[in-house]
C-alpha cells in the first residue's frame, strides 16, 4: 500500500520537513543493532571471528574408522567434557571408559589424555602443519591400577625411598603411594637412546618426586653417581608403537618422554625401551602418579559417579511369569514339568536366533565382531584399549575355514582360542572343547562366559568395540 508522503513527512512553521509523530514500529530484532544488551556476536555475523576465538575452539576428533567429528569447544574445556559431548552425539550405550587419545602416526607415538587436562593447552605444543591428532576410543586401563595395583607395581621394581630399613611391604607402599600421596620409588634397568645416535644403551634408572635420574656406575643410588634425566611437573609420556622399525629399539616395550613446555620435535624426544610388557606398563602408570598425585584419583572417582545405563530389574517369581505351551489348536496351556519348560525355553531361544539370522547371522551385529581382522591386527586393538584381564574380541579364522578366533586378554597378555562349528542332531554348533561343551552360535558363547569362566582364565568382561563418529 503506498501512502502519501505527507502521512510519512510533516512540514513545520518554516516550510521544513520533520518526522511525523505517527508511532514506529517495533524492531523486531533488537539485538542485531545493540550489541551491548545482545546475546549474539556481532563478529560472528560479519565474519570476524577474532572475538569468538577468545571463547571457543574447533577440535577435530577422529574415530578409529579413519571418520571424523569437529566439536566447537570452549577454550576451557577439559578432556572429560570433549568425550561426555562425543558421547552423547555419538551415542554410545555406555559413559566408561572413554578416552580421548593424542597420536603422532609419522613418530609412532600415543598418550592417553587425563581427564581433567584442558584440550586448548594440550593442543599449543603441536606444530603446525603436523599429523598430530586426536582419537576417541576405549581405555580400559585409564585407572585399571585402583582396582588391580600389585599388577601394575612388581615388587621387584619398588622400594621405599624414605626410610631404607623399615620393614614396609610393597603391597602397603601401593596403597601409601595411591591413597595418601607417599611416593616410593620406582627403580629398574632400562635402554635408552642416547642423543644423536641410532646405538642404545642399557642403564639403572630411579624415579623419584624430584623427578627422574640415571646411575652412571651400575645400579648405585649415591648421589654422586645420579644424574637427573628429567623433571616430572614438565613431563609427558608416550608409548611408542613400531619402535625397531622407527628407532631400531631392542625391544618392542618401548616409551618416550618430553617437555610439555617445547614444541612438539623429534630431538626433543627421549627414548626408553622395558624388557617386558609389565615394566613399561609400571613406569609410564609410575610417571602419572607421580605427576598428577590425587588429582588421578580424583579423576577416578568422577568416573565412577557417571551415569550408567540401568535395566529394571526383572521379577521372576512364580506369581509373575510362568511357562506356556501355544502350539496346539486349543489355546495356551501352562507347563508343569521343569524339564519341559527347560526345553521349551531352549527352544524359543533358537527360534529368536533362527529369525535374527535370517538376513544376518547374529554375531554380525555384536560389537566385539571384528570379522577378518589379522592376528596381529587384533594383539594391536587390545593393546591400545588397554590389554585389562577379561577384555576380549572375536574374528573369522584366517587359517582354519567356518572357525573364528576369540582373543582374549589376561596379565598383559593375549591368549587365541579357536572356535570350531560342529554338527549334531541335524544342527550346527560351536565348540572349543571337542564337542563336550556346545553353543548354538557365538552370542550364546559369549554370553555364557561373561558369567561362567569356562576353559578360559577369567571371564569375558570388556568388549574391544570401535565406534563410528
């Protein structure tokens, strides 16, 4: 509707236009011309992102399907608040256990990131332009030593550091180090690279609150014969994979150490290889302790206070559920006989199985099935979850056909069972005893050994899962 001009515009007494009184119209966005009361950027409207940065941060997460997720962070944000939003955009039916892992694929090296360590921070010591990224997956052994922490600190590698003759077992100087922030010492034989060369050296290594030292006459602990190698309060440690490929490392059990303060470069390095498994597992929990002291358990605590999924628990009382029989023409009828109900409940079981696999057999689905994976390639997932007793996968037989592999985790160790199909009244089984014990298919396997042990030594407990993100 056009107006006339004068509806729009009066003149005054002297011929000039002013405005009319007529009342104007609301803004209806306010808070795009008043930047002070406004709860939107202006800067993030026009493109200048240079305030907002001050407040938020992109983080790139990558899953271990080689996708990816960018999560805008505030610049505070912890680790533990990456992975509870990860969580939830990704899904997952369970808040344990989940890590978020910083990796440099062309050093071959990985740490698990704390929990309540700041991402922002952790991120300014990358170089730009670098490989360096962040994977969210399980870790079973984040905080596996509260639970288990002979497994963790042999006896062999602790002494007390501050009385020498006091009669004090290992396993009270554990639970004095993890409880009321006492340190012993960590003591052991370890190879080291030395700077500038490609030759490794074995020496006697002590890791103490001051920080970490080396002996330069044997395994001598007098002062005169140590020589600090490092300070923990600017100190992180990786576990470095494919380290005699990459460092012609004695030993595969190899570890590295650098300044959280430097730039993130290969010189800055230094390399430390175990003889075994549990050793190098000892020193880097050792250096974790020894770092961040209560705030680990703290961390721990919070963990366990995190929501869980819970089942409603299931009333099975005679008045609540009893047997039916609906095969015959009459109608339903209640079993008496326990034998006949045992069998008929055997049977309906079967019978969910027999539908699901109609379009897919039903291990398929389960996330502890890796299907053609190596032996060596499943060794390599377990290890990087954490290798905790009870974790376990299952994958398709690479040398025996229609057989799968279950790889099972017990004392930082993975052990192979062969599970075999067999037939017997007209059906197909699996075993792994010989025929003496049989399964209608591999969830009732794994079902059946998360509550009995079996032929295994502990029971299946932790699935070895991957995530899409």
């Amino acid at each position: 509707i056009l107006l006339p001009k004068t509806c729009l515009q009066c003149k005054n007494s002297k011929g000039e236009l002013r405005p009319s009184s007529m009342p104007s119209i609301p803004n209806p966005f306010p808070e795009l011309c008043s930047p002070s009361h406004s709860p939107v950027r202006i800067g993030s409207l026009v493109g200048n992102a240079t305030t907002s940065e001050e407040d938020t941060h992109v983080v790139r997460v990558f899953g271990e399907d080689t996708h990816s997720r960018s999560v805008l962070v505030s610049s505070g944000a912890t680790v533990r608040d990456v992975c509870h939003i990860l969580v939830q955009a990704a899904h997952c039916t369970d808040q344990e256990n989940w890590a978020l892992i910083e990796q440099h694929p062309s050093l071959g090296l990985e740490r698990c990131l704390e929990d309540h360590e700041v991402l922002v921070q952790v991120q300014s010591s990358w170089l730009q332009g670098g490989d360096t990224k962040l994977l969210f997956r399980k870790n079973y052994a984040k905080y596996e030593f509260f639970k288990k922490p002979a497994q963790y600190f042999p006896e062999s590698m602790i002494s007390d550091s501050t009385d020498a003759k006091a009669e004090i077992s290992s396993s009270q100087l554990i639970q004095s180090m993890l409880k009321c922030g006492s340190c012993p010492e960590i003591q052991g034989y370890l190879h080291v690279r030395e700077a500038g060369k490609k030759s490794w050296k074995k020496l006697y290594f002590i890791l103490r609150r001051s920080g970490l030292y080396c002996s330069s006459k044997g395994s001598s602990k007098e002062p005169r014969h140590l020589q600090c190698v490092a300070d923990l309060e600017d100190l992180s440690v990786y576990t470095v994979s494919n380290s005699r490929k990459l460092y012609s490392s004695p030993k595969v059990h190899t570890f590295s150490i650098k300044s959280c303060r430097d730039r993130f470069r290969p010189q800055d390095l230094k390399l430390l290889c175990a003889e075994n498994e549990q050793c190098r597992t000892c020193w880097i929990t050792a250096f974790r302790v020894f770092k961040y002291g209560k705030q680990l358990q703290c961390n721990y605590l919070l963990s366990q206070t995190s929501p869980k999924l819970q089942i409603p628990p299931r009333k099975d009382t005679k008045e609540s559920m009893v047997a039916m029989d609906f095969s015959g023409k009459s109608g339903g009828r209640v079993i008496l006989n326990p034998q006949e109900a045992q069998s008929a409940e055997q049977e309906e079981g079967y019978n969910w199985r027999v539908s699901v696999c109609a379009c897919v057999t039903v291990h398929h689905i389960q996330p502890w099935f890796h299907g053609g994976i190596s032996r060596s390639e499943a060794e390599r997932l377990l290890e990087e979850q954490g290798q905790v007793d009870g974790m376990f996968l299952i994958r398709d037989s690479q040398m025996h056909a229609q057989c799968f592999v279950l790889s099972l985790c017990h004392k930082l160790k993975t052990k192979h069972y062969l599970l075999i199909p067999c037939e017997e009244g007209g059906r197909q089984y699996y075993t792994m005893d010989d025929g003496v014990t049989l399964f209608m298919d591999l969830l009732q396997l794994v079902e059946f050994h998360q509550i009995n042990r079996g032929i295994f030594p502990v029971c299946l407990k932790h699935p070895c899962i991957r995530i899409a993100l």
